[in-house]
C-alpha cells in the first residue's frame, strides 16, 4: 500500500493540468494510409466516437472537447487490411503521442500520460501477485472437466484447484478494495475500481460512494458515477424550474 501511495502522490502535480477544452492526439505512423479513430464512453452514453481522422502518410492529429480529464480513451486504426486498437489513459490536453510504422500496427508507441503508466505499473504488480496462481488454477480446471473418465484423484484435484481459484480471487479482489480505500482521495484509483471491482457491482458502489475525489467532472469519475448511482451527464440533467 505504501509503495503504491508514493507512486501515485508523484503524479498529482500533473493532473492540475486537466481540462475539458481541446484535448489533442498528435503522432507519426509512417506510411500509415487509412481511418484513425478515437473514441471514450461517456456518462450514460456508452462509447462515443469522439474524434476520426482519413490519415495519409502517417500523420495523426486527433482533437476533442468532450472529454474532462483524465479519461480513458481507445484508439482504432484500419490500413485496409489490418486493424488495431489501443486503450489508453489521458492526463494532460496536448501530451499524448503515437509513433510507429503503418505496417506494424501492434507494435506503435502511446505515450505523454504519468497516469497510464503508473496505472500499467499498478496493474503489473497485482497481476504479479495473483494472476499466476488464478491463471495455473483455471487451466487445471479446463484439463480436468475435459476428461472423459475421471478418476478419483482426478475429482480430488478439480475440487483443489477450484477452491484454489476461489481462494486467489476472493483474496484479489480483497486486495484491490482495500487499496482503493487507502487511496481514496487518488484519481488512478478510478481506473482500479471500474476494472477490477467489477465483479461485484454493490461493492463498486460502496467504494465508490466513499472515495475523496476532488475533481468530480472529470470523464472517468462521471462514467463511474453514472454506472454505479444513475447520475446524468450535465448534458442530460433535468432542467431547473424557473
């Protein structure tokens, strides 16, 4: 938990640059020729394309003001005959960057976000905890259902490995709660509890409803908001009697 405080405490400089005008994806896929697209979900919209752009050699420049900062966007690109597509966390406007080759499309570069790296950081580390054990669990599982005839040792392993399974997740997602707890007032904690409390919808909630968030308008905090307790966007939002 501490480490992870640290982590993130280093990034909060970085998200007083947040906006919610002219957020800008500027990037180099040489001899790309095709659609690059930018989407996001929106409060109770769903997934929005926000930006799309007819690319020619390679030069991309993605804009949007439907976005408040950070947000987590996904990025599509279609040469004719391949596509690819790239989640990824925005922090600041003007930072984020794509670079690669229009041939290798898995191979690109995003990068000018703090937040999705220390996000990606974050995640590896939970994974490297407990993935491992959840992963060896659910192929035992698949090995021994398959069997035709199981023995007896085989029924005795499938009822190892599934509490073994229940045990690594229960113990997860455990883990990741308490995290999100230590670090409620820490916007990377947003990102956390969409992905990986999404298992129990009244837990998300809970946490959710309990976090110290400052900055309330940002996309992330409303997509959760709006999943979690029904809240409209500003857009949707009743009007006020007058």
């Amino acid at each position: 938990m501490g480490k992870f405080g640290i982590l993130v405490a280093a990034i909060a400089f970085c998200l007083s640059a947040c906006s919610s005008s002219g957020v800008t994806v500027r990037g180099e896929l040489a001899g790309f020729n095709g659609t690059a697209k930018m989407s996001a979900e929106l409060p109770g919209q769903g997934m929005v394309v926000l930006a799309e752009q007819q690319v020619e050699d390679g030069a991309i420049e993605l804009k949007t003001d439907q976005l408040t900062l950070p947000a987590r966007v996904w990025f599509y690109f279609n040469n004719g005959s391949d596509e690819y597509t790239r989640e990824f966390i925005i922090d600041q406007v003007d930072k984020t960057k794509i670079s690669g080759k229009g041939k290798y499309l898995d191979q690109m570069t995003i990068s000018g976000s703090v937040l999705n790296k220390e996000y990606l950081e974050l995640k590896g580390q939970i994974g490297e905890k407990y993935d491992g054990a959840i992963a060896k669990a659910t192929k035992a599982i698949e090995k021994l259902r398959a069997k035709e005839k199981p023995t007896t040792t085989d029924r005795t392993l499938l009822v190892y490995n599934q509490n073994s399974l229940e045990k690594n997740l229960g113990a997860r997602f455990r883990y990741v709660k308490s995290l999100i707890e230590t670090n409620a007032d820490m916007e990377i904690v947003l990102f956390v509890l969409k992905d990986m409390l999404k298992d129990s919808v009244n837990v998300q909630k809970e946490v959710f409803n309990k976090l110290k968030i400052e900055n309330k308008g940002s996309n992330i905090y409303m997509v959760l908001d709006a999943d979690l307790n029904g809240a409209a966007a500003p857009s949707e939002a009743a009007p006020v009697a007058e």
